[in-house]
C-alpha cells in the first residue's frame, strides 16, 4: 500500500529533477545503482543461508550478549540491518529462535548497521573505490552465470559489493558538480526546529529507499560535498534510523504473531533511540567532539564524526533498552494476540507456516519439519484417546496392564470429529506450503521437503488404520469370549506400549536415545503375531473363537501393524534426520516401493472427508 501511494509521486519527483538539473541524474543514478547493488548482496547471502548462518543459530542465540553479538557481526558482513531484520523474523517464524533472542538480534543489527558509516567516510570518500568496483563486477558477473550455488553466492556478493562501491562513487561525483548549480547548504534550517524537520526528511527518504543504508551513503556523500549542514546530517541519521523499521514492519506482514511482535520490538527500540538522541542532541555532540579529539579526527572532518555519534546514539539506545527486554516482551504479548480463526474454535491451524518463512530454503524447510512434529504429537493423543486410554496415566510411571484395565469403561472416541478439528487443517497446510516452497529450493531440499510430506502422510495414514480398528476394539473389549477379549487387549497393549516409547522420542533431544527407542520400537512389530505363530490356527482348531472373531483378528492386526510401521517411519524421519550423519539417510526405513505418485493432493478444505470415508 505504502509503495502503491509513494510511487506515482517519487516518479514525478525523479522528472521534474531530470529536467532541471542533469547533475541530479548522477546523483540519482548513484542511489539506484546502490540500492541494486544491496539486492545482489542481499541475494548472494541468502544462498549461503543454509550454512553457517542457522547451523550455529542456536548456539549464537542462547544468551543475550550472544544473540546482541550476533546481530551486530551479522549486520556488519552483510551491511544490511533491514536483511538481518527479515531473516530474523523469518527465523522466529520458523521457530528457530525464541522473541527474546530475537530482539537481542535487532538490538545488535541497529549496532552493526553504524559499520556502514564508518567505512563510507573512512575509507568511500577518501578512495577511489570505482576502481575496486569493476574487477568485482567483472568476476562477480562471471561466477554468477555458473551452476554451483556455491559460486553464484560469491558471484552476487562480488556484483554487489562491486555495484555499492559504484554506487557511493556516482553520488560523490554528483554531489561535487551538483554544488556548482545549486547550493542545499543554503535551505539549511537550525535549532529545534530544524532537528524536527530533517528527522522526519530522513524518515521518509528511508521509507521509499527501503534501506538506511543506502540514505545514510547519501547523507555522508552531500556532508562531504558540503550540501548539507553538520547539524542537518545528525538530525537524517536519526530519521534514517527510525525509517528502517518500515522494512521490518512490511517483512513482518506475512509472519506470524511473534514475527510482529519481533516487527513491534524494532519500532519501539528505534523510536526511543530517536527520542533519546533528539531530547539530547547537544549533549551528544559534546561526545562526539571528546571523542574525536581523542581518536585523532580533525577538527573538520564532519563525515567521520557523523559516524562517530551513529554509533555512539545506537549504542546508548542498546545500553538503556537491554535491561527492559523482558518487560518488552510481556508488553508486545499482552496488545499483540493472534487474531481468532474464522472456523470452528477447535480446529487447529498451522503454527509454524506462514509466508515469512519462505525468505529462505532452510527456514522454509524448518517450518515444514515443525509442523509436521505438530502434526504428529497431535495424531498420538488422537490414538491413545482412540484405543481407550488417558494420556496422564499412559505416561505416567504405571504399569501398562494396570492403564488399560479399565479402557472399556471410557466411552467411545470420535475419530472422526478429531480427524476433523485437531489433523485436517494441518495437514492440507503442510502440503500447501510445501509445494510452494519447492520453488525456492534445489533438489536435495526438495528431497527433504518430501520426506517430511511422507511424515505427514504416514501420520494422517496411522489414524485411518485406528478407525478402522477402533470398531472390533470396542465391541471384543466388553465380549464374554476371554479369548477374543485376550487377544484385543494384547493389540491395546502394543500400541500404548509404542506410544509411550514414541513420547519419549518427542521429548528428548539426544540423537542417541531417540534411535534406541526407535529400534525397541520396531520390534514391536515382531512380537505378538498371531498369524505368524500360529495362536490364531490354535484358537479355531479348539473352537475358542467363531470364524467371524477369526476373520476380526487377522484383519485388525493388519491394522495394529500399519499403525506401528507409520507412526515409527514418521518418528524416524522427524526426528532422526537431526543427527549430523543423518541427512540423506533419514528414510532408510521407508518403504522400497514408496514414491511420488503415492503422494495424495491436499486434501482439499470443502471436500475432504474423514479416515474412515478415505
């Protein structure tokens, strides 16, 4: 909406300067070819995203002065905080990091961003840095074209360092000729007033350039070019400040409620920093000169003090901000709830996928892998309510005879109705977000992405073959045949017993543990075959059941099988894939015959129908 209302009249704008003055033109074309230059590298960053960056995210993150670290390196080697910021929301949605971590990540980008100034008016303005720039454009094109993701990454970080570097050269060289035709110096405006006004011209020129970077390259570049007062400068790189935030805000559109709340945390950092440096303006100043005396910047030298009180207002924001975190926090969580659904109360949604995902493979991948554990803890409390048993005393330290005892006196659970409002809407989701992220990803992440869609099938999959037991479950628990009645609490007794095994691996994070409990679960699949060892050849030859209980049993324990092969093939694929060695073996277990063509359609919202319609 803001770009749709900004365009028609920065258009105009850009006219009516061509016209008057051809300098504007270089000036101009400076900031584009700035701005393009910031896409390349933001590009070329997000290929090497799969890497170091949320590898070692969690680690980087525990702690505060970590996750503050982190943002402020992060800042400084993409130098970007408007890309940090959208990443960082796209890893809080992904749930990679918690709100908390996440404002520490901001707090540091805001930091991280004043790198920026510094190399600009240290090194931009007293260097002929165009020369640098076309040996990078030349070999950053270069690798561009090639296949490897690895080499295209390096290819748009050169082509966009190479375009920056040409870009602040443009705008220099502008702004030098643009003073012999007009002076902006002379539209200079003092005192109070004039902090207002260039704070808030510094806050809109961020807004339509989407990049403080790119406005502070300006405002340095027209200082060094004396178009602009020393006092004006201070008061735009406040306003650039704030401006930046609008990224963030329109990043966090498509996130989910904490992505905003992440979006809400950024604007009130901001705006107190502002507000700080604007209430104490000449104070700051004072530092500035104190500082720059003792660090060796001449008295003149107004471009690098200008980075010295960037740096010196971003840091006082963080020093007075950070105490208060926890207390932002519960502030944003208590006026920013998610908005009800407009179905039934009880129908779940999905939690972890939303648009602010897909910023970048990997936390698109992570989003899938999130829901579809989602997915199946839910499917497990279905399956111990189906077969008769409460959650608190199957995961307690009972005995498992002792649990399903007294099953048959618990009334009957609707699976349909829980298919209906705690599994069909995920589910459709995952497959929905799913086949739109494939076109971000290559082919070994769309391989991964498919295994956590087979996950999800083989979840949905186990609560079919529950209701299809569920029937002979209910109706053999209360039958005066023991042996029937025997045989059904067996299959009970396996299935609570996977389930509580199951529950171990969703609650631990020890690659070790979890694979033992998979393989004790697997044997699960052995034992109690009443077909293979011939105890259902025993209890007709004896007649101690009729044919029909026969034909029961060996149909249901088809079933009690195929709930236990899907429920351990998800759980090794959700949870076994985070071991390091486990990356392209995560699926060793699935089925040879498994592929593509066994994947249903999302399931469709109007016309899906339930397990036992499927």
């Amino acid at each position: 909406m803001l770009r749709n209302v900004f365009l028609p009249f920065i258009v105009i704008l850009l006219g009516v300067g061509f016209w008057l003055s051809p300098n504007f033109k270089e000036i101009s074309a400076g900031v584009a070819i700035f701005l393009f230059g910031m896409l390349a590298l933001e590009e070329g960053f997000r290929l090497f995203s799969g890497g170091l960056l949320e590898r070692f995210l969690k680690k980087a993150t525990d702690r505060l002065y970590k996750s503050i670290g982190f943002g402020i390196i992060t800042t400084t080697l993409m130098q970007s905080s408007s890309l940090v910021s959208v990443l960082t929301i796209s890893f809080l949605s992904a749930g990679l990091i918690g709100l908390q971590e996440g404002i520490g990540i901001i707090f540091g980008a805001n930091l991280g961003t004043t790198t920026g100034a510094w190399l600009i008016a240290g090194l931009g303005l007293k260097v002929k840095i165009s020369a640098y720039a076309m040996p990078m454009l030349t070999f950053g094109i270069l690798f561009i074209f090639q296949k490897s993701k690895t080499l295209k990454g390096i290819g748009y970080i050169l082509a966009g360092l190479g375009f920056l570097f040409l870009g602040i050269s443009f705008m220099k060289e502008g702004f030098e000729t643009f003073k012999q035709t007009i002076d902006l110096s002379a539209y200079a405006v003092g005192g109070f007033k004039g902090l207002l006004i260039f704070t808030g011209i510094g806050v809109f020129a961020t807004v339509v350039m989407q990049s403080s970077h790119a406005t502070l390259v300006l405002i340095i570049t027209a200082l060094a070019a004396g178009q602009i007062t020393y006092e004006n400068a201070l008061a735009l790189a406040i306003g650039a400040n704030i401006g930046t935030t609008i990224t963030a805000i329109i990043g966090s559109m498509g996130a989910n409620i904490d992505g905003k709340r992440l979006a809400g945390a950024h604007l009130i950092f901001n705006l107190v920093t502002a507000a700080i440096a604007i209430a104490a303006i000449h104070p700051f100043m004072d530092a500035v000169e104190w500082i720059s005396q003792h660090i060796g910047i001449a008295e003149d030298d107004y471009t690098l003090k200008l980075a010295v009180f960037h740096t010196l207002f971003n840091l006082t924001g963080i020093i007075v901000m950070t105490p208060f975190i926890g207390k932002m926090v519960t502030f944003l969580k208590h006026y920013l709830k998610p908005k009800p659904t407009i179905s039934k109360p009880d129908t779940l949604h999905a939690k972890y996928l939303n648009p602010a995902a897909m910023e970048l493979s990997s936390t698109a991948i992570r989003a899938v892998k999130l829901e579809s554990r989602r997915l199946f803890k839910h499917a497990l409390r279905i399956i111990a309510s189906g077969i008769g048993v409460h959650e608190k005393e199957l995961y307690s330290d009972k005995k498992l005879d002792d649990v399903i005892h007294d099953r048959c006196e618990h009334a009957p659970y609707d699976i349909d109705d829980a298919y209906a409002f705690q599994i069909k809407e995920i589910y459709g989701e995952i497959f929905d977000f799913a086949a739109q992220a494939q076109s971000i990803l290559d082919p070994d992440e769309i391989h991964k992405l498919y295994e956590f869609k087979i996950a999800s099938l083989d979840t949905v999959e186990a609560i079919k073959a529950l209701k299809h037991l569920q029937k002979n479950l209910i109706r053999y628990c209360n039958s005066d045949n023991p042996h029937i009645k025997e045989q059904y609490q067996k299959m009970v007794r396996r299935i609570a017993k996977l389930l509580r095994r199951l529950r171990a691996v969703t609650t631990t994070e020890d690659p070790e543990v979890i694979s033992q409990t998979l393989r004790k679960a697997r044997r699960l699949l052995a034992k109690n075959e009443i077909v293979a060892n011939g105890k259902i050849d025993k209890l007709i030859r004896h007649q101690l059941i009729t044919n029909e209980m026969a034909t029961s049993l060996i149909n249901d324990n088809a079933y009690v099988r195929t709930l236990i092969e899907n429920l351990i093939t998800a759980a090794e694929i959700l949870y076994l894939s985070d071991k390091p060695d486990e990356e392209a073996s995560s699926t060793e277990h699935l089925s040879a015959e498994t592929s593509d063509t066994n994947l249903p359609n999302q399931p469709d919202s109007g016309t899906d129908t339930a397990p036992s319609e499927t």
